[in-house]
C-alpha cells in the first residue's frame, strides 16, 4: 500500500508568509495531480505555540539564522511562523484537502522543533504518523512538500528508519537553502540513506500502466 505525505504546504512557506520559501506555491499543482495515484494521503502541518522556543523573537538579543541550544538540542532561530490558528498556519489556497484523509500536526511543543512529520526534532516524541501508516499497511512512503532540505529530508530520513520503502518527489519539493547548496546536500544525504528522489513525471507515467 502506498501513501504520499504533503510536508508543511502552508502559507506562511510560500511567497508572502513569514518564512517563505522561494516558489513554495509552485508545487501545489503537481502534488494535487499526484494525490489520486495513493492509496493513503497525509498532510504535516506545522502548528507552533506563539511562545515557541524556536522563533528568534522568543529569545533577547538573537535573530532569525542564529544558533541556541534548546533543551539539550542545537536550534536554528526562525522567524515566527505557523502559529497555531493563523492564516499563515493554514494550508496553501488550491492544495484539494478532501483528498487529505489525515492531517498530522507538529511542533507545538514550545521545548522542542519538530521538522519531521514522524518525530520531535530530538526524537523523544512521536506524532502518531507511523502508527497510523503501520496500522493502514502502508509500506511505501512517496513524501512531498516544503522544504526539501528541512522538514522533507527529516520526515523522508525517519520514514527509512521506521522500515518504510521511501520516495522523495523532487519536483514536488522546494527548498530553503538557508546556505547555497543546502538542497543539493539534502538530497544526497537522503540518498545515502536509501531514499529514493524521483520526478512526478515517472509516478504518473507507471499509474497509466
């Protein structure tokens, strides 16, 4: 059984939001031709308290880019974004939801960030995604979404390690690249691991088979 995982596709991680990320709403298009061809499908959405530990402005002195130690954990400082039950925490206009059957939230734990849509960044908490994978007899995982070289690559990384076949859809990915080629090493950290990056094109073309 095979599922595809929408990875934080909200408005403040495209043109306009508060963290965007460059052409983030070009990909709402090809994940919505995609979704038919899954048996399963499940949104991440990221879904911070106002008092996150992870937003700069929650910090004296620092700025968005810095580096802190956040229970143990070394934390990049982002801009706020994703407050729960702002318009920047809700999905991108266009993405067909009544496609979604499950949306899985994280980071709302103020202590700790949660890039993937499996764990806590420290691995410490689960988000009940595997379970609910497990449970439908999900074996293979197609992950897509923003951002390639954050919470992408770290819900495609922990997908492998919870025994799941994992696919990342490139073209159905954008990244940060917080540093110049940050994408390009995403990928081939995620490949060495053995994700495997495809185009949407071939998910397409073997449905038609």
């Amino acid at each position: 059984m095979k599922a595809l995982i929408l990875v934080d596709i909200q408005n403040d991680f495209c043109p306009g939001g508060a963290l965007p990320v460059p052409e983030g709403d070009k990909i709402v298009p090809v994940v919505n031709e995609l979704m038919p061809h899954f048996d399963l499908v499940v949104a991440t959405q990221d879904w911070h308290p106002r008092d996150h530990g992870s937003f700069a402005a929650n910090h004296s002195g620092k700025k968005p880019g810095d580096v802190v130690e956040l229970n143990g954990l070394q934390q990049i400082l982002w801009p706020a974004h994703c407050v729960q039950g702002s318009p920047g925490a809700a999905f991108r206009k266009g993405l067909d939801l009544s496609r979604v059957d499950k949306i899985v939230q994280k980071g709302t734990d103020p202590g700790v960030d949660s890039y993937s849509g499996f764990f806590d960044n420290g691995g410490r908490k689960a988000t009940g995604l595997g379970d609910y994978l497990k449970e439908r007899g999900v074996s293979d995982v197609y992950v897509c979404g923003l951002a390639t070289d954050y919470c992408v690559k770290f819900t495609a990384l922990d997908a492998v390690k919870l025994g799941f076949r994992t696919w990342v859809v490139e073209d159905a990915c954008r990244g940060v690249e917080l540093r110049p080629g940050d994408v390009g090493k995403a990928k081939r950290q995620m490949r060495s691991r053995g994700v495997t990056v495809i185009a949407s094109e071939s998910i397409l073309e073997e449905s038609m088979r």
